[in-house]
C-alpha cells in the first residue's frame, strides 16, 4: 500500500506542478490556481485518510495545519514567480531548497546519515542543479533573475516546512 500512495502522491504532485505552471504562466491569476489546487489537495485527502485509517490527535491537527499553509504559501510563491520571472529560475532554487532544507534540519535535530544517504542527497542536489541549467547561456537572464531568486526561495522554504511538518 505505501508504494502505491507514493506513486499516486507523485503522479498527483507531477500534474499539478505541470498544470500549474502552464496556468499560471498562460492567465496569471495566482491567487485562484493556489486555492484550486490546495482545495482539491484537501478534497483528494479526506477520502485516501478515511481509507488508510488511523487517528487524528490535536498535534496531528496543528502539524498538519502548518504543513497546509507552507504547502501554500509555497505553491502560491511558486506559480507567482513563473508569471512574473523565468521558470529556470524559480523552479531549480525552489528545488534545491525543497530538498536540502529538510535534510540540513534532521542533521541539526540528531539524525545521522550513512554513506549511502549521503551519496544519494548530493547526486540529488547536483541533478536538481545539472538538469535546471540553461544550455543558452547567461544572456537568458535579464532584470527579473533577481526576483524569480527571491520567489524561488520563498517556495522552497515553503515546501521544506510543508516536509518538515509533516514528518512530526
């Protein structure tokens, strides 16, 4: 079962960043594409909670209260830098932070990596990095780098809480 509900986590996350950002880049209009897709989000959930059982305590509540509003605020700092910056851009810094955040913050907690994790993070980072770069050389840049760093940042860090929360 694990398997299965990571694979469609994935699928469902995979889509939504796609039509996301196609939305987003096409109409602009960030505010209704983050609602939407933090609505379906909970609309999705209630029924896969409700089939895998368990309860619910009042810091599972609070928890999963702050992994919703990371999850978005970072969707909506996400989508609000491919409309006004370039995807390139916002998309790998949010990548890179989305991963290394989580990680640096159980290092800090008393995890431990082996070897093997810590092969496996810095492939990961390096990919994240090697795949969003430009074959067309700095001259893509313009103006609105600067800011499309910044949303990219707001993102990441909003997705990494969301991971962190939802560790707890």
């Amino acid at each position: 079962m694990p398997v299965l509900l990571a694979l469609a986590a994935a699928v469902c996350w995979g889509t939504a960043d796609f039509l996301g950002g196609v939305g987003s880049r096409r109409g602009g209009r960030v505010n209704a594409l983050t609602l939407g897709a933090q609505t379906t989000g909970l609309i999705t959930f209630i029924p896969v909670a409700l089939l895998v059982g368990g309860t619910l305590t009042v810091a599972d509540f609070w928890w999963s209260l702050g992994a919703g509003m990371s999850a978005g605020t970072a969707v909506f700092f996400l989508y609000i830098g491919f409309t006004k910056s370039h995807t390139g851009v916002v998309a790998p810094t949010a990548a890179i932070l989305t991963a290394g955040v989580p990680v640096a913050f159980g290092v800090a907690t008393g995890e431990r990596l082996n070897w093997a994790q810590t092969v496996g993070i810095i492939a990961g980072l390096a990919a994240i990095w090697l795949i969003s770069r430009s074959g067309r050389g700095a001259s893509e840049y313009d103006a609105n780098t600067p800011l499309g760093i910044v949303y990219g940042l707001g993102a990441g860090l909003g997705f990494a809480l969301m991971f962190i929360f939802l560790d707890q």
